[in-house]
C-alpha cells in the first residue's frame, strides 16, 4: 500500500463526493457530516461512475441503474432493478487520514 495525498478538504464540502485517478484506478471519495470516506470509484454492476451519481447520507446512488452502495463499508444496499442484468457486488473500501487540510488515501 502507497499512502497518496489526493486532495484539499475544502474541495469536498459536506454532502459531496468526487472521482479521482490514482495510477488508473479510480476512487470514489465523500464527505459526510465532515467524515471522508473512500471506495472503489466504478460500480461493480455496469461500471458507472459512482462519483456522477448521487450521495443521501452514507449512500451512494449509481448513475447508470439505480445500483446504491453504503460509502462506509462498500456493501451493496439495493439492486438493478432490471431483470437479467446482473448483480452488483459490493464494493471495496480505502483508509483515508486527514491532516493540515489535505486528504490522504492508503491505496
């Protein structure tokens, strides 16, 4: 594991989220209630990108088909609603750390 500094917290104000590429790898990374959590930026289901969708809380809505993820944990919280699509698996979650104004992650 390589610890990256990605970004300045002033960049993700409470109740957003946003995509970065580390090394072509793609993360997602929210700020709730002032607690940044990390995860795998591409849905499992039909490779969205979870950064384009919606944040409610502590989950994140897939923009492509409705797929809801917990930011906190990675796990799947609803399906596709569409039959003979596949299911979405949860997600992979990353340690981040917070110092002097700056986002670090532990990828």
């Amino acid at each position: 594991m390589t610890i990256v500094e990605i970004t300045k917290t002033s960049e993700i104000p409470p109740g957003t989220m946003m995509g970065i590429d580390v090394k072509g790898t793609y993360y997602l990374i929210a700020n709730v209630a002032d607690e940044y959590f990390a995860m795998d930026g591409i849905c499992s289901h039909l490779a969205g990108q979870l950064w384009k969708g919606t944040l409610t809380d502590y989950i994140v809505k897939c923009p492509k088909h409705s797929s809801r993820f917990d930011v906190r944990t990675g796990e799947v919280v609803s399906q596709v609603k569409i039959p003979l699509i596949g299911k979405a698996k949860p997600l992979r979650t990353y340690v981040l750390s917070v110092k002097d104004g700056a986002i670090f992650l532990d990828a």
